[in-house]
C-alpha cells in the first residue's frame, strides 16, 4: 500500500514538472519578438508592434489546423498542422489584421511601425 502512495506521489510530480516545462517553452515562445503561437483558438499575443523589416513567425500549438491570412490578401499561409510554422516580412508600416481563413473569429492586429 505504502509503495503504490510513494509511486503515485512520484508520477504527480513528474507529470507536474512537465506541464511547468511545456508551459515555459510557451511562453518563451510568445515573448520572443515576432513570434505567435495559435493555441486554444486564439492569436498569442492578439496584438503585437513590430519594426518595419520584421519577419513574424506563427508556429500552431494546436490540434486543430489553422491559417494565418490578412484581410487585404498581403498573405496567406496554408493549412497549418500542429507544429507547423508559418513566416512573413513585415517590410511597410501599417496596421495589418490577421485572421484564420478556417475558423475567422480567431483574430490579431499587427501593427508596423
């Protein structure tokens, strides 16, 4: 009995120090400049100001395929599976809104300056 508590025990905190390292890629992830993650249906960060020449990484975290596509056809990536990333150079200042062309209520501004 006692071993399968000390047994358990040790799995809880395994598991535990695995979600705190996933969860630290992420947010490295999301705090390094031009870079988003699309996890859980959302653009991370939702909004994001760059400099002019900036190239912007989206990297999918999710299960579910998404696209990165700008509302005034700049760009448009293809379906990303979980994973995958997708790169573009922001090379003029302007406010640029971002959309998944698959699930179109997932929304960002990228704003160049």
């Amino acid at each position: 009995m006692r071993n399968n508590f000390l047994r358990r025990g040790w799995m809880g905190l395994i598991a535990g120090a695995a979600l705190v390292a996933g969860a630290g890629v992420l947010s490295a992830w999301a705090e390094t400049p031009g870079q988003v993650v699309i996890k859980n249906f959302m653009f991370s960060p939702m909004a994001l100001t760059i400099k002019a020449g900036t190239t912007v990484t989206w990297k999918n975290l999710d299960g579910e395929p998404h696209t990165v596509v700008n509302d005034a056809g700049m760009f448009r990536s293809a379906a990303l599976d979980q994973n995958d990333t997708y790169q573009f150079k922001f090379d003029k200042p302007g406010v640029y809104n971002v959309f998944c062309g698959i699930h179109p209520n997932m929304k960002e501004t990228i704003t160049v300056q």
